[in-house]
C-alpha cells in the first residue's frame, strides 16, 4: 500500500517535468494571481491525494469482474474527470496551459491507474492445458 500511495507523487512530478517548460512561466509570472509553490508543500499534498485516490480505488478493486484493462480504463477516466473539473472553472488560464495541464493529468490519472491495477490486482494466470482431477492417474506407472 505505501508502494502505491508513493508511486503517484513520482507519477506527478515526472510528467509534470514535461510540460513545466509550458506552464512554470506563466505560474511565476505573478499576472493571474498565481504562485507556484515549493516541492515542499507540493510533495505532501500529493502524497495526501495519492491516499486519497488509492482509498477511492478500493471499491473498485473489491467489486471489479471485468478485465484488468477495462478497470485501468475505468481508474484513470473516473480520476481524469475529477482533475478535468478544475481546468474547466479556471477559464481565465491561457489555452496553452489549459491544454498543457489536460494531458498532464491524463497521463497521470491513466499511468496511475495502471500502476495500481498492476500492484494490487496481478494478472491471474491459468494454465491452457488442465487436467480433470478424475482423469488423473493416481499412481503413475
């Protein structure tokens, strides 16, 4: 579980990394009112939504019948449209860092997901060639 709940800090900080180069200079400008905070304060409240988001995946790891793919699909588009929320309200945002922060959170909703999906539900191997047990000889002669 601590595997889990540290894996999407490192998730966010790494595709972070890819689109800083669009979305820091607007952030430090100072002309929206915006103030990028330190990694101080970033890397807790990360960890804190890491929980979060992990405590809200419980339900579906618990009831999920259907593929690991679909339950990745499923993690990632349910968190993805909780972050879309956000872009959505802050209209006063340049396009370019509107844009830049929707893939940014696509690929950490979905590599998240999958990285859960990949720690707590391990593909379930099943052996293509079984034998029923009343077909299997006792003694082997």
């Amino acid at each position: 579980m601590l595997l889990c709940i540290l894996a999407f800090p490192f998730i966010y900080l790494l595709f972070g990394t890819m689109v800083a180069s669009i979305v820091v200079p607007t952030w430090r400008s100072g002309s929206l009112g915006l103030v990028l905070p330190p990694l101080t304060t970033i890397l807790p409240v990360q960890v804190v939504r890491s929980a979060i988001f992990l405590l809200s995946a419980l339900p579906f790891f618990l009831l999920w019948t259907r593929s690991r793919r679909s339950l990745i699909f499923a993690l990632g588009f349910h968190w993805f449209v909780v972050g879309l929320f956000g872009l959505l309200i802050v209209s006063w945002f340049p396009l370019t860092v509107r844009i830049a922060h929707l893939f940014e959170g696509v690929a950490d909703s979905f590599v998240y997901a999958a990285a859960l999906v990949f720690v707590l539900w391990p593909q379930r191997w099943s052996n293509p060639v079984s034998t029923p047990a009343h077909t299997a000889r006792m003694f082997p002669s």
